[in-house]
C-alpha cells in the first residue's frame, strides 16, 4: 500500500470520517486548472507534527503531476486518478469517482 497526504480546509474536515466510513477516497470536478473529474492528493505521508492534513493508503497507482523547482530539479508534485482511470470507481448518483483507501493517520486536533 502506498502512502499520501491531504490538506483539511473548511469544506472537507469530514473527509477522513468520509473515506472510514465508505472505505473510498471520493473526488469530484476538478478544481483550478486541472480540468476533468479526478481526486488529487500529494505524494508520501506528511510530516506528523503539522495540522489540517490527514495521511491516506491505497494500492491503486496514480498518475503523477510533476513540478520543477528554482534549481531545475523535478519531482512528482502532486497524484491523481482521473476518470477513467484503471480501478477507478464511479458513484453517479454522486457526479464523483472514488478508489479503495484508508485513512492511516488522522488530523491533528
């Protein structure tokens, strides 16, 4: 199972609650410039002393979203399964997709 990390903000403090109870990370419309239906989160778990994230597990490989910093050096900015995608799942009574994941460390209080 591969680790990754999601921030909290006012409209989704539920959401660890969320994948728990279902057992599925679910996304929507993306938003910004990503364009398409897919669930973002960020690659390997956060750092355990920070607030408003929580860490996640799936087996399903994401695509990967690539970032170059000042000294021309790339890596994987963010992850992401879009629609479509292998093992992804649709809830159409919802408009949203969702994989397998589990929540494996919670937000800090």
């Amino acid at each position: 199972m591969q680790i990754y990390h999601r921030y909290l903000h006012p409209d989704n403090r539920h959401e660890p609650h969320l994948v728990r109870a279902s057992g599925f990370l679910k996304g929507g419309t993306a938003r910004v410039l990503a364009g398409g239906v897919r669930i973002n989160a960020y690659p390997g778990p956060h750092d355990p002393h920070a607030r408003d994230y929580y860490d996640l597990g799936t087996d399903i490989p994401p695509k990967r979203a690539y970032g170059v910093d000042l000294n021309g050096n790339r890596s994987v900015r963010e992850v992401y399964w879009p629609h479509g995608h292998a093992d992804v799942v649709e809830f159409p009574d919802e408009n949203r997709i969702g994989i397998p994941a589990q929540v494996v460390r919670d937000p800090l209080p």
